[in-house]
C-alpha cells in the first residue's frame, strides 16, 4: 500500500512539473504524516490525480491544497490498533493431588481409595516386616516384592478408575481413580 502511495505522490509531483505557478506547502511524504518543513512545489493544477473513497483497510488523506484548485487526497494504510484478548484460566481443583504416598502397614494400604490427577505420581511404601506388592488389576503397573521399607512409584498418563490389590495377599483391595 506504500508503494501505491508513494507512486500516485510521484506522479503527482510528475505532473505539477507542468504548471507555471510554485508557491510553499508542507511536504507529505506518503509514508509519514506532515511535518513543519516546506518545500517548493508545484501548485496543483485541474486534472491531477485524487481519491473520493478508499478501500477500508486504508485511509484518506489530503496530499495538497490550493485556493487555485482545490484538494487532493490519496490513501494510505491506516495503523491498526489490537484490542487484547482475555483468556480466562480455569481455576485447578483443590482437591486432585498431583502426588500422593501411600504406606503398607499391618496389611492394608493406608488410603482405600485416592484421587490424583492424570500426570500425578502414587508412591507406595512397606512399613511391614513381611513382603507386599502393588499389582493393578488390568495389569497396567505391577512392583516387584516389597521388603519393609522398599516403595514403588507409578506416573498415572491416562484418566480413569484403576483398582489394585496385593499378591500374596488377594484381601488387600484398593482403587485409584485418575482424573
């Protein structure tokens, strides 16, 4: 759009070359608006190039004036001004845990049932003298024997309702739910 500005400015000037009369008008450059300093050009004379409307993503603007013959106007892109955007963050629930132990102590798990969120990590550790493990029902996570004081950790990636139980010990029944 400068280039269409700055071409019909050009043509202009072009074309005032042929009229006699010169007086002093401000100087408007295409690309700036106008400044305090005069330069001689010529007067406008009939015929010269003008706008009466301009697409809608630019704007009119006057280019000369003269008592002799007139306005003229050219377009040149208008500065667009961006309203902001507000994007309302969703407040997190208080009560999904993103991290949560879980102890083993006189053969029961310390929580029967736990909610964390997906990404949340469950720890489990024996307090008990005797061996337990942690085996998810559907297979998707399973410790190896844990001797008292070993743990075993799982990163839950996937939302859902998980139940989990203890071999040896069928008894020892608990469920996660991941959301």
């Amino acid at each position: 759009m400068k280039k269409i500005s700055l071409i019909i400015w050009t043509i202009s000037i072009i074309f005032l070359a042929g009229c006699s009369q010169y007086k002093t008008v401000p100087a408007v450059p295409a690309s700036s608006t106008p400044t305090a300093e005069t330069t001689q050009i010529p007067t406008p004379c009939p015929g010269m190039p003008t706008v009466d409307s301009c697409p809608t993503d630019q704007e009119k603007y006057l280019v000369f004036s003269s008592s002799d013959c007139g306005e003229y106007y050219a377009c040149r892109a208008t500065t667009v001004t961006s309203t902001p955007t507000v994007v309302e963050t969703p407040t997190p629930k208080t009560n999904v845990v993103t991290s949560k132990n879980i102890t083993i102590a006189n053969f029961k798990f310390s929580s029967a049932s736990t909610e964390i969120s997906v990404g949340g990590t469950i720890s489990w550790t024996n307090n008990d003298e005797v061996a337990h493990s942690v085996v998810a029902d559907d297979g998707s996570f399973k410790s190896t024997a844990l001797q008292q004081w070993q743990s075993f950790s799982y990163t839950f990636t996937q939302a859902g309702t998980y139940t989990y139980h203890c071999v040896p010990h069928l008894n020892m029944k608990w469920t996660i739910t991941v959301k």
